[in-house]
C-alpha cells in the first residue's frame, strides 16, 4: 500500500510538472469513475462526458497551481 500512494505521489508530482505521461495516467485512473458518478446525477451523456473534459482541461491548465 505505501509503494502505491508513493507512486501516486511521484506521478502527481510529474503532472504538476507538466509531464503529459503523468496527466495520462491520472486521466485513465479516474475517468471510468467520474464518468459512472456523472451517470449517477444524469443520463445526458454529452453533459456527462463534456463536462469530464472541461475538469480535465482546467487541471491540466492550472496544475502547477494546485497542492
């Protein structure tokens, strides 16, 4: 379990950094569970995924920003 969150550690590190590998890792860990949470609150699937896109835009845009 502490070599998992070290590695999550290191690859938002390298996110924050502007590894584009690292924003691909996090993208593909998440996506599936963002996604079924959206399907949770609508069945707009164009809401749903549009609005997970716009998420991760403003991650990637802003990441150096965040903790």
């Amino acid at each position: 379990m502490h070599s998992t969150k070290n590695n999550a550690d290191v690859t938002w590190q390298a996110f924050k950094n502007g590894s584009r590998e690292a924003f691909e890792i996090i993208y593909k860990e998440y996506i599936g569970d963002l996604l079924n949470y959206g399907y949770k609150v609508t069945s707009d699937s164009r809401l749903i995924e549009d609005s997970a896109q716009d998420l991760f835009f403003e991650l990637w845009k802003n990441r150096s920003g965040l903790s």
